[in-house]
C-alpha cells in the first residue's frame, strides 16, 4: 500500500488495538471502528472526518461511518475504484491530467480528520501506464500534496505494504495468504504503548548529524546521517505524533521509529534482492550514492521500469532522504516469501525522494521506498539491527 511513497494525500486510515478477533473467525469490525475512532484518532463531536477506501471494503467503511456518527463526528465517504483510477490515466487527454487537482485541495482544507481502509486486488494494475501520463498526474498534485504536508489534521490507515491482505497480492509476493492474514491481524493487535516505549528507545539515537551506517551479507554498505528535523514514531495513536505542523499519521499495523536523512550525506552502495514496483518484480537492485544522490542504478531484471519513473520525475527523487526501522513483534516476513512491510521486526526501509510527510523538505514530484530484510545497521557506535534482527 505504501510500497512506492508515503505522501498520497486521501490514502490515509487506520485501525488499531485491542477487541480483534481472530483472524480463522475474520476482524472484528465493529471493535475494529471502535477503537480506532475514540482511541487512535479521538475523534471530537463536529470533526469532519473523510473515510477512504476500496469497494471490497465497503463494509468497513460503513462500520467507520457509525462510530464516526456515535462520537459526534461527521462523515465523508470517498470510493476509490482502482479500475477506474486507471481508465482515468490512460483516456483523458495529458492537458487535462496537468490540471490542478482543485476537488482533493478543497477537501483536505476541509477535513480534519482522515481513514483510509484498502487493499491491493490487482498488484501491477498500472505497470502498463506510460510513465508520462502518470508523471503528468504526480506533477499536478504536488501543490496538494505541499498543502497537505502543512495542514493540522489527523490520519490513519489500515494496511501497510500490499494493504489488508489479499489473495492476489499474497500470491504477487510468494506467500499463502491465509499465514500474511493472520501475521497482519496479530501485528495490527500489538499495544500501543509497547510500541511508544520501544521506538522511542531508537529515536533518542536518531539525532543532529549522527552518523548510520547500513551493511548486508549481499553487498550493501551506504552511509549518511541523520537531519536536524525530530525523529518520529508510528505506534498507532496520532496522540504520540508530534509535529509542529502538518498532519499526525500513523498506518497500522504499527511499530516504527523513522528519520529524514540529512541532504547530500549519503555516500556508498545499496543492494537490494528482490523489490517491487507497479506489481513488477525487480531483482538485485544495486543503488549508488555520492553526494546524497543515486550516480547509478542497475538491476539483474525488469530495471527499465524504475530507469523511466526516475527519467520522468524530478531530480530530487535520487535522494535518500528517509530511513525506517521496524519493531513489530508479530509482523514477519513468511518463509520463501518477499511479503516485507515496513514495521516488520528488524526491518531497514529506505525512503528517496519526497519525505514531506515525514516532515522533510524534499518536494520531490515522486518518491520510493525500499524494504531491505537482512540488514545491518549501526547509529553512531550502537548496532540497532544486526543480520535483520532488532536488538535494543
């Protein structure tokens, strides 16, 4: 769901704790609304709160829609029809998709609170988009996505990489679906306040100009430092989010301590095995950095696809500008799978290009992400990660 960035404005949702049966009996909704509307969000009577998602979760969001309405809050219910979305790209004339998306600014001034509930039915939907039309799009959001980035609100989404879990999207990344369920139902049930203690522990290391570096048994080793902007954390409550200005996100499953990197200090190589983008999957991906930015990229498959995203965005989107350590217990990886997500146990995710809603100051018209199971990573002279595993 969050593979490629984190900075679409109305996919924003969450979902939280305690009261979530298991998952041989399916989510409990109404617990699973519950929760996330009077704990997570806190949502206040006369809130306008816009609840995103997916026809196959129409049902979720109309128990959203209730306990919304129970707290005193007022709904706006947003359909997003991925079919559509990609009809849209591919039929309406490229003068049209530069427009100024004037509809989603409006909206995101007006709402103060935002859930987003999804999933992925059809994981490379929109690998056979030509990357212009696309282009054409991400550029003419960037002033919302800039609005956005600044505006005091409040969201959450339900689904982290790959969304609620689905069989097609189990089966794009090797796994069965039934055991990426049940690990994303048990990780979304982890407390909250055992996650704050634990990601804080890793914040308190990620400061001014501390010096990371990132190794595997694969042949990375990058290293740069931390920026200036505070070290925050997602353990599933906008309450432990704390920004100056912009909005306080969290995505569920939660478990994460994340930074910005400091511009132009990102020096060395990073290899990654397996990554996917648009559905496609990408093997032995091998990044070099100087001077912060990508100088070359290369790829044993299918590295056309990212080669074009990077030709067609802005020349921001080479810089590593985020790093993510995950700390979930119960979210893992499946034996011979590439399901990875990012608050996985142990899991390095390196972020280029936009980072606002990190609170950076990379405007990027694009960004990316990648997941790196396996790695190593110091902070200073403290080992956080080792082969993968998180050690504290």
């Amino acid at each position: 769901m969050k593979q490629l960035c984190r900075i679409t404005p109305l996919v924003i949702g969450l979902f939280v704790v305690m009261g979530v049966t298991a998952w041989a009996e399916g989510p409990d909704y109404e617990a699973i609304a519950e929760n996330l509307v009077n704990q997570s969000l806190a949502v206040q009577p006369g809130e306008i709160v816009v609840i995103s998602g997916n026809p196959s979760e129409v049902e979720l969001m109309g128990v959203l829609q209730v306990a919304v309405a129970k707290a005193g809050g007022q709904s706006m219910l947003a359909l997003n029809i991925p079919e559509a979305n990609k009809r849209s790209v591919m039929e309406t004339p490229i003068e049209h998709l530069e427009q100024l998306p004037t509809a989603g600014l409006l909206l995101n001034k007006m709402a103060d609170v935002f859930i987003n509930v999804g999933s992925v039915q059809d994981p490379d939907l929109f690998a056979d988009v030509p990357e212009e039309r696309l282009s054409a799009g991400r550029k003419a959001g960037l002033p919302l996505t800039r609005a956005f980035n600044n505006m005091r609100s409040r969201s959450a989404t339900l689904g982290q990489t790959g969304g609620i879990p689905t069989e097609t999207y189990a089966a794009s990344v090797g796994a069965s679906h039934k055991e990426v369920s049940a690990i994303f139902w048990q990780a979304v049930s982890v407390s909250p306040a055992e996650l704050a203690s634990n990601a804080k522990k890793l914040t308190a290391m990620m400061t001014n100009g501390a010096v990371v570096r990132m190794t595997s048994d694969v042949g990375t080793d990058l290293t740069f430092q931390v920026d200036q902007l505070p070290a925050r954390i997602n353990a599933a409550r906008t309450a432990d989010v704390k920004v100056a200005t912009g909005p306080s996100n969290v995505w569920l499953p939660a478990g994460e301590a994340y930074a910005c990197v400091k511009k132009g200090s990102a020096s060395g190589t990073l290899v990654v095995p397996w990554t996917s983008f648009r559905g496609v999957p990408v093997k032995n991906l091998k990044l070099t950095f100087a001077n912060g930015r990508v100088s070359k990229l290369s790829a044993a498959s299918d590295v056309e696809i990212l080669e074009q995203y990077f030709a067609a965005s802005s020349p921001e989107l080479g810089d590593l500008s985020l790093f993510d350590l995950g700390l979930n217990p119960h979210s893992r990886t499946p034996t011979g799978s590439h399901y990875y997500s990012w608050e996985m146990d142990g899991m390095v995710t390196l972020g280029l290009g936009n980072n606002g809603w990190a609170g950076g100051d990379n405007e990027s018209d694009a960004a990316l992400s990648l997941h790196v199971p396996g790695s190593t990573l110091r902070i200073g002279d403290k080992t956080v990660v080792k082969n993968g595993k998180l050690g504290m």
